[in-house]
C-alpha cells in the first residue's frame, strides 16, 4: 500500500481519502483554469489577455485554496503551482491567440464573477462557469466572432 502522497506506477497520487465531491472539484477547478485563461501558441499576447489570465488564475486558485485542493499531496501542492499550471492550461488551451484577439471585458467580469461564485463540488455548477468563461463569451476575435470556442 501506497504512503500519502506517494505515486503509483503512473505517476497518480490515489485516492487519499477524498470524496466524490471533493475529487470533482478538484477535476472542475482544473477546467477553470482551462477556461478562463489565454494562449501564446500562435501569435503575441496582448496585455489585455494577459491580465485577463491573470485575473481567472488568481480567481480559480483562491476558489481551490477555498475548496481545499491546495496543499501537498493534493491537486495543488501549494498555491504558487496552482498559479503556474492554470496559466499553463489557459495559455494553452482556453483562450488560444488564434481565437481570442482581444478580451472582452465586461464578459470577464461575467467569468470571474462566475469562477467565485462555483460551488465546491458541483458539476453542474461548474458545467455552466466553463461555459461561461469559454473563448467565444470572453475573446474578440474571429473564432469568437463566428461562434467557435
């Protein structure tokens, strides 16, 4: 058996006693940060998408400190990693260049508004904050435009 904290064969840390709720709001703060941030892949980032990023980041991993996803052996081992890998995924993932030009802001506060305000454990809940933090609500830009995201 496995110590706390340690990893099996592939890399996985286990169970560690956490419940349903708390793994989904482990797995729906994840997608949060995928959401809410934007890319550098394919084009310059702006400040205004980089701020933006930063904004969803600080709110998505104050939501996970709350839920108690931070800490080691946890989702997070402390907050500056949750930090680092909800830019990671935003960047990557959320809010590519391609699609997302420029930020509009009064979306983002919709999204950040929404990132605060998702229950711990909720998947329903946390269903309608990624929606509502995608790239076509959030970015200007041609993919957004044309209903992609």
């Amino acid at each position: 058996m496995r110590e706390r904290g340690e990893r099996d064969r592939r890399g996985n840390r286990g169970n560690r006693g956490w419940t349903t709720a708390a793994k989904l709001t482990g797995i729906a703060l994840v997608g949060l940060g995928w959401l809410a941030i934007g890319a550098a892949g394919c084009g310059g980032v702006t400040d205004a998408r980089v701020a933006a990023r930063n904004r969803a980041s600080k709110a998505t991993c104050d939501k996970s400190q709350m839920c108690g996803v931070i800490g080691p052996g946890l989702e997070y081992e402390d907050y500056p990693s949750c930090i680092s890998e909800v830019n990671g995924n935003i960047d990557g993932q959320i809010w590519p260049a391609s699609q997302c030009q420029d930020i509009r802001q009064d979306m983002l506060d919709v999204c950040i508004s929404a990132i605060n305000g998702t229950q711990c454990g909720n998947l329903i809940d946390l269903l309608i904050t990624l929606g509502t933090c995608s790239a076509a609500n959030v970015c200007k830009g041609p993919a957004a435009d044309a209903g992609v995201g």
